[in-house]
C-alpha cells in the first residue's frame, strides 16, 4: 500500500513538471514510515485543532490522553471539529488515580469515549450557541450547553476561551466532561 501511495505521489511531481529531489523523497518516506497526518510537520500553516493543543502548555494533559487513545491523527484530519479541550487543572481535579488508570492500555476504551465525548462533528462558532442546546458528540452522548450573561458552559464546564483551527474550533474548559452512565 505505501508503495503505490508513493509511486501515485512521484507521478503527480513529475506531471506538475518538478521531480522530487532525494531530500524530499527521504523526508516524505520518513513521514510516512513515522505514522499519520499529525507527523506530518508544516511550520507555514494555520494550526489545526491538535496544534492549538500540542502548542499549549495547558493541555499537555489532554495530549498525552489523545495519544494514548490514537486520536491524533483522527483531529489532525478535514474535520470540521469542535472540541471541547479540558486543562491540565481539569484534569487534576479527578479523583485521584483516575487518569493513571485511564491512561492503563486495557482501558483505551473508556478513554476513548471520555475523549469522543469531547468532540463534535462539525464547527460551532460561540455566536450560534443557544442555551439549552445540545450537541450529539462523537460517542453518540449529547452535552448541553448554557449561555447566560456572556457566559458559556458545556454540561458544568466553563469555557474559558476559544481558539480557530483550521478543521474546527477549540473551546477550552475547566472540569472534563465525563459521559452519563449507561
């Protein structure tokens, strides 16, 4: 498969009139060996919404779990997404050896729906909020959002800010957002 991906991009250099040189060759084949999309190192363009993550300090918290999950290469594509990105302070406010035990491999599936219940399909910028509205997440769960007095909250998380991505929006909040009981 990775053969025909790279034969596939050699014809389209050298139907745009450039070949590529061994530098980019080896550079792109080592993209390619290393993993997905959010190997892929591009300093010239906008961030996506894993960037604003990786870029922040705190949300190294958040990062560690989307890597543990291998949801980076997920956020890193089109999208369009809206995340809701809890803080490192949100985190620790767990009871404790909740993470630790979340983060264990024979748990990746309730990380994986904590971390899907963060993230909506689509962008929802803060002026089409309504209150009382609620978005279906990626786990199929819906979380409700709250907007009062130029307030925002999603379930009883506040949003302390917002960032654009290129493939969505980031809401950072402060309490993470855990799935209702089934």
């Amino acid at each position: 498969m990775k053969k025909s991906i790279w034969i596939v991009f050699v014809l389209f250099l050298a139907s745009c009139g450039q070949q590529p040189t061994s530098d980019d060759q080896n550079e792109t084949a080592a993209r390619a060996e290393d993993g997905g999309q959010s190997n892929v190192k591009d300093a010239d363009s906008q961030p996506d919404v894993v960037d604003i993550a990786l870029n922040s300090p705190d949300h190294s918290t958040l990062v560690s779990a989307l890597k543990a999950a291998g949801y980076l290469d997920e956020l890193s594509n089109a999208g369009p997404f809206t995340v809701f990105a809890p803080t490192n302070a949100a985190f620790d406010k767990l009871p404790a050896g909740t993470l630790d035990n979340l983060l264990k491999t024979e748990n990746k599936d309730n990380l994986r729906n904590i971390l899907e219940y963060h993230v909506y399909v689509g962008v929802l910028s803060e002026n089409l909020i309504q209150d009382g509205m609620k978005l279906n997440q990626v786990n199929l769960d819906n979380v409700v959002l709250r907007k009062k007095d130029g307030k925002l909250t999603a379930n009883d998380a506040n949003v302390l800010g917002s960032a654009r991505g290129t493939n969505g929006i980031v809401y950072v909040i402060d309490a993470v957002l855990l799935p209702p009981e089934k």
